[in-house]
C-alpha cells in the first residue's frame, strides 16, 4: 500500500451524505460504506478530524428563509449534526476504529466538550475525532467550522467530501459544458462566487494557507485515494 502523503487531515461530510438516495434521514448502507472509507484511511495511518454537517436532519438557513429566528434556527441545526456524529461514531467503531465526540455545545452524557489539547491528544492515541454542533456559534456554517477546526489540530489539509467529483465553473447538474478545474486559486473561489464551501470557511483558508481538497464521496475508495496523493477532484490553494 502507498505511504499516505498527509499524517493529520480533516474530513468535512455533508450531512446530506448520510441519507444516500433517500434525500433525508440517515441511509444504514449509505453511512456503513462512509465509515469503511473513513476506516481505510484511518488504517493507512493518517490521523483524522472529522466535522459532519446536519443537512439531512434539519437546515437552519431554510428555516430562518421561511421566518424562523435564525439563531434559533442554526442551534437546531446544531444539534442535528451531533446527532450525525453520533452514528457516524457507531459505523465507525463496527469498522474497528476507536472513535470520539466532541461537540461545541456541551452534553456531557452523550460526548466531551470540545478542549482543543485534548482533541489532539486524542489523535496522538490514534483515535478520530468527530466535532459535532459547528462552532458553536450560530450564523456560522459547519464548513467554518472545518476551517477553525483544521487549524486549531494542525491539520494539513481540510478534504471536503460531496456529491461532485470536483469544482466546476458552473453547475454540472445543469450544464453540459461546464469545466472541471483541477486547481484553483482561493481568490478565485471568492471572486468567482463558486460554491465550494461558504466565503468565511475559504478566506480562513487563505489566510493560513491551508489547502482544501473538494472530491466525490460516492466513488468507494477515494477518501484513501486522496490520503495517498492521488490527483482526484480539485485542489484550492
């Protein structure tokens, strides 16, 4: 098997990508293909972060579009996600990857709260992490929180795991022609309006130079292909 090229990433997936096919909910065979991937990284021995969105649960933005107070709204969000991390912990640990929850809002009977010294300490052990509840912070997405995340445990790249095989100019759902870029510029990204991941979670990025790698989760075996340096989906630096 091929040396990883990364030792610390951190793995942000959507919480759409829970619910596979039917569109909301959690997927059983969709979460145990995940954790598989996941769990192949891991044995590759990377050290992995990991921050699930709750988009298959609850979305605040939607809600707080039809009215609803959007801080409320985003710590609902909030708490749909720790309920992601939570089966995302189960799947995982079925793979035998010994597993952790922090979350930004504390619960102390179901996960730790988030301690920056002991996350990394965690992933010294050879535990994942997963962080639950965003930043903690409402108005924020859970994309920002993959960025502060990934920063405050020294990560070396933040792999962005979605539906799309990549960052196209325009929508490729919709049309025919559009482009793949294999790299891309942060300043791009912005100027470009492309929706790779909301503008505060790529201007972090910049401004710590961190790398993001955005490919196609559904394609088993790309979470090692990416660990391993393989030029799959598209780099923004």
């Amino acid at each position: 098997m091929k040396e990883p090229v990364y030792k610390r990433i951190l793995l942000k997936l959507s919480g759409e990508a829970l619910a596979g096919k039917q569109g909301t909910g959690i997927n059983t065979a969709t979460i145990t293909q995940i954790a598989q991937d996941v769990a192949a990284a891991y044995k590759a021995g990377v050290q992995i972060g990991l921050v699930i969105g709750g988009g298959n649960i609850y979305r605040g933005v939607a809600a707080s579009a039809e009215g609803m107070d959007r801080a409320s709204a985003d710590y609902m969000g909030m708490l749909a996600t720790c309920i992601n991390a939570l089966a995302l912990q189960d799947a995982l640990e079925k793979q035998g990857v010994p597993t952790r929850v922090q979350t930004a809002i504390e619960m102390a009977e179901i996960a730790e709260p988030y301690i920056r010294r002991r996350a990394i300490r965690h992933l010294e052990k050879n535990r994942l992490v997963i962080f639950g509840a965003g930043t903690g912070n409402p108005f924020f997405t859970t994309d920002t929180a993959a960025s502060l995340r990934a920063m405050e445990i020294n990560a070396q790249v933040i792999m962005k795991a979605t539906k799309v095989d990549g960052i196209y100019d325009k929508d490729p759902a919709k049309h025919a022609d559009a482009k793949k870029f294999d790299k891309i510029s942060y300043i791009d990204v912005l100027n470009r309006g492309l929706q790779v991941m909301d503008s505060t979670a790529i201007s972090m990025c910049m401004d710590n130079k961190l790398p993001i790698i955005t490919f196609d989760l559904t394609v088993p075996g790309n979470i090692l292909r990416a660990v391993q340096g393989e030029t799959i989906g598209t780099l923004v630096h």
